[in-house]
C-alpha cells in the first residue's frame, strides 16, 4: 500500500507544482521550493494523514493559503 502512495504522490507534487507555476508565475524550482518548504510537506509525506489522496487543487489551497 505504501508503495502505491508513493506513486500517487509522484504524480500529485508536480500537478501542484504545475498549478503554482500557472497561477503564481513561478519558476519550476521556486514551485518545487514553495511545495517542500511549506508547513504541508510533512503532512505530504504522513501516509496516516492522505493527503495523497486528495486533488491536486486541494493541496495548491493549502499552500496557497499558507
């Protein structure tokens, strides 16, 4: 199952990525950044929390909302 979130997140970072360097004009690397340095990436990499579960949008609010 573990590695199944794996996967999902593989997928889920660079779709927020995408969403912040669309809505935000920012660079992929500062959207990699502002993604790995915000209060939500610990909870990311918390399988008991899922939010790699949840939509790509969902996690851009967070941060966003940060």
């Amino acid at each position: 199952m573990a590695d199944t979130h794996h996967l999902v997140k593989t997928i889920l970072i660079p779709q927020v990525a995408e969403l912040l360097m669309k809505n935000k004009g920012l660079s992929e690397d500062e959207a990699l950044r502002a993604i790995y340095e915000s209060p939500i990436a610990p909870l990311l990499e918390d399988d008991s929390m899922g939010l790699y579960g949840q939509s790509a949008w969902y996690v851009y609010s967070l941060i966003e909302n940060d």
